[in-house]
C-alpha cells in the first residue's frame, strides 16, 4: 500500500499464486481498507510469508511488535536465524499488544472512518489543485499523484515545495525510478493540519508554476 494507497487485487493474488514459489506478502497495513474489505494473500495460497504487525492498525508505531505467519516446513530455519537476531518483544509491548487485540476493536474503527474522511478530502483538495490520480487509493494513508505538469525532478520539486509553502511531501523517485515525477502525500494528520497544507500548496501552485484555480 505504501506508497500508493492502493491494493492488490484478489485476482492478480491468484495469478502470483500460479507461479508456485514462495511468496513475501507485506500485510502491515492490512485493516486500514476504506472501500473494500481487506484480502490477504493466505487465502489464495498457503505457500506465503505472511509479514504483520501492531504499528499501524492498532497505532503502535515504535513499540516493534510483529509476527509473520509462514509455512510449516520454514518454521525451524526461522526459529534459528530469530534467536541469533533479537529474543523477543519488551513485556510491556506485548501487554500492549494483548489488550489492543482483546479491547481496541472500537477505537480502531474510529481510526479507520477517520482516516477515510481525511482520505477522502485530500483525494478532493489534490484533484482540483490540478494532480493526476491514476487510481484512487483505497488503503493505508498515502495518496499517490503524478507531478509531472510541474516538473520531471521529483526530489527537486518536493524541496521547493517545503521551502515555499512549508509542506512537507515525499517525491517519487525515493521509491524508485518509476516514481519519478510523482509525490507521495500522507494523510496520517488532522483534518485541519491537512486543509492548512492544502490551502498552501494552493499558494505555491498559483505563484510559483501559475496553476489557475477555479
């Protein structure tokens, strides 16, 4: 879902199925889905490496609480390489983790409807400032757009934009060659903090690339 906010379809999960290897399946955002209910790639195989944890659904960024579901036969191999690395999470994090699996079902729901209405306004906001969305993103918190219009330098792009509006993005090209000319924009703030934001991006466009604004 990073960067673009968008899923993995069921029927492209089971045609990377076909392949018959193993496949490394990042679920971290997995519950942070707005217009679909969320997949994982277990239930079109089982010969998957199933990556999760506590940091974005339940909130928990920092306090490294994770797991990975993996098929049987790897379990040994994976218990050996794990013990030479680290031994396990701090009580206090797995007490956390616990309770947020026993008693946060609500509170994580308020997150979830949250983030979508913040999802849903700055989908609105980048789009009439001009931004081309391939493919509107459904999960996590990002919203992808192509910035091409104003420059093929992504990097380049997002340091002016801090430095002229003081908004803070992410270019393209930190994912790879085939995110240049994009930004990667995150909505994992307020609804107020994201408006401002918006309202001087709006400021930047019309003054520095003369972007005309309805």
């Amino acid at each position: 879902m990073n960067p673009t906010g968008n899923l993995l379809s069921v029927e492209l999960m089971k045609d990377l199925a076909t392949f018959d290897i193993p496949i490394v399946s990042d679920e971290i955002y997995h519950g942070l889905v707005y217009e679909d209910r969320a997949h994982s790639i277990l239930e079109v195989t089982d010969k998957a490496f199933v990556l999760n944890g506590f940091s974005k659904l339940y909130a928990m960024t920092g306090l490294r609480l994770g797991y990975v579901i993996a098929p049987m036969e790897y379990l040994r191999c994976m218990q050996k390489m794990q013990q030479n690395l680290f031994i396990c999470a701090g009580s206090t994090t797995q007490r956390a983790g616990i309770e947020a699996l026993k008693n946060a079902g609500n509170e994580v729901e308020e997150m979830r409807l949250t983030y979508d209405k913040r999802r849903r306004y700055l989908i609105e906001r980048l789009t009439k400032l001009g931004f081309d969305i391939k493919v509107k993103p459904t999960g996590a918190f990002y919203v992808m757009v192509n910035a091409k219009h104003l420059s093929n330098d992504s990097y380049k792009l997002a340091f002016d934009i801090l430095e002229k509006a003081h908004v803070g993005v992410t270019p393209g090209i930190d994912f790879g060659d085939n995110g240049e000319g994009f930004l990667r924009f995150s909505y994992a703030n307020s609804i107020e903090n994201i408006e401002e934001g918006m309202n001087r991006l709006q400021n930047y466009l019309v003054k520095y690339h003369n972007v005309p604004m309805n």
